[in-house]
C-alpha cells in the first residue's frame, strides 16, 4: 500500500465554527513533521499549536463514500 500525509491544521473560530487547513502533502512522515515545526513558528498557528494533524492516506482508493449535506445557519 502506497500513502501519503497530509498535514492539516484546524482551529475553533470565535463563531464556534472549525476553520480547517490543509497545510500539506508530504511522502514521509519525518517531511509531514518537518512542516508542522515550521508552521508552528507562524502567526496564528503558533497561538494554536495543538490544531495540527497528520493522517495518511492510501494512493488510488476513495476516502468519501457517502454523500453530504449543507446545514446553513439562516
């Protein structure tokens, strides 16, 4: 199985929505961890250093299988 990282960055907005980031696509995790600490230095995400996630995902298989739905807050 072939996989990549992506380095995602996610935080709670003064609303209470969640404000996501997708920060990267990395092959290793030492580069995916290499990002975070260089991103970490950054303003706005260094006051939020624990928003930061790494998931690994298989190259050529489907990661949504269902559909969606919007929820409008009017």
């Amino acid at each position: 199985m072939k996989a990549i990282l992506l380095l995602f960055h996610t935080h709670k907005l003064a609303s209470g929505e969640e404000d996501s980031k997708l920060i990267g696509v990395y092959a290793t995790p030492a580069d995916a961890t290499a990002a975070q600490q260089r991103a970490s230095a950054k303003p706005g995400f260094k006051e939020h250093t624990n928003g930061f996630t790494i998931d690994a995902y298989e190259i050529g298989k489907g990661h949504w299988a269902k559909g969606f739905q919007t929820i409008s807050a009017d």
